[in-house]
C-alpha cells in the first residue's frame, strides 16, 4: 500500500517541479530584462551634457518665437488673420522676443556663440577620440570647388567632381 501511494504522488511532484521551473525562468528572464533599465548609462555619456541649461532654454525659446513670427506673418499674409489680430499678436511676440534677448545679453552670449559652440565640439571630439584634428592638406581638397574632400568617396560632395 506504501508503494501505491508513491506511485501516485510522482506525478504530482512532477507537474510541481516543472511549474516552479517554468517560474524560475520566467524570473531569470526577467530579471535580465529589466536588469539594464536600472544601471548607469556606460561610457561617454554625460550627465551634464544632457541637462538643459539657461541659455539653452533661452535659444530654444527664441527660435520658436521666431518662427511664430514668421508663421504669423504668413498667415496675415494669406489673409486667414485679420489687420488687428495680426499687430497684437505681432507686438506680443516682439516684446517676448526682446525680452528673450535682454536675458540672453545679461547672460553674456555673444555673436560668435556658433564659434563657441564649434570650438567645444572639437575639443570635445578631440578628447574623446583622443587624435588630434589633422590639418586638411591641399590633396584634402577638391580641384574644381574647393570643398574639403571626404576620405573614401569617389565624387565630390559638393560639386560631384570625380576625383
């Protein structure tokens, strides 16, 4: 009678280990899944590089009240706003736009930001790939245009030389 019963639980036992093996797998599973959401980003990534500054939120600013100035024009233009509407709205981007612009001034930016902010990037690429930018020699360029040439191409980019 012993043996009976063992005979009975066997599969019983069977069913409850592949069910706490399938569980067990899809813990491991995920786990490996959800385990890189949690770590820190790996390599060049930096923290700082991605928050947004003043100045950057300045920038951003202003070149959307640009655009909605330009947009805004155009639809005066088009005749789809009215002579009234259009120097309301008008004044109120232009006086948000030179507001934008007084702060941008206390914040010291000048007409060379785009200088600036190349002269970053190199460094930054320099530093990274820690090869100096080599001086673009005159086989570097392109006979016909000028135009500096990229090593591996076969046309000009510029003007389609073949070269």
């Amino acid at each position: 009678m012993g043996d009976g019963l063992l005979a009975v639980d066997a599969p019983g036992r069977r069913e409850n280990m592949v069910i706490v093996a399938c569980a067990i797998m899809v813990l491991l599973a995920g786990a490996y899944v959800l385990i890189p959401l949690f770590r820190e980003p790996p390599g060049n990534l930096e923290v700082e590089l991605l928050t947004e500054t003043e100045l950057d939120r300045l920038l951003n600013r202003k070149a959307v009240v640009y655009r909605n100035l330009k947009d805004l024009e155009l639809e005066y233009k088009m005749g789809r706003l009215g002579g009234e509407d259009f120097q309301r709205l008008e004044a109120g981007y232009k006086a948000e736009a030179a507001e934008i612009l007084q702060k941008l001034d206390q914040l010291g930016v000048d007409e060379s930001l785009d200088a600036n902010i190349e002269q970053a990037v190199a460094s930054r690429r320099a530093r990274l790939f820690s090869a100096p930018a080599a001086a673009t020699s005159e086989s570097d360029k392109c006979p016909a245009c000028g135009s500096e040439i990229i090593p591996g191409k076969k046309y000009c980019a510029d003007c389609g030389r073949k070269l």
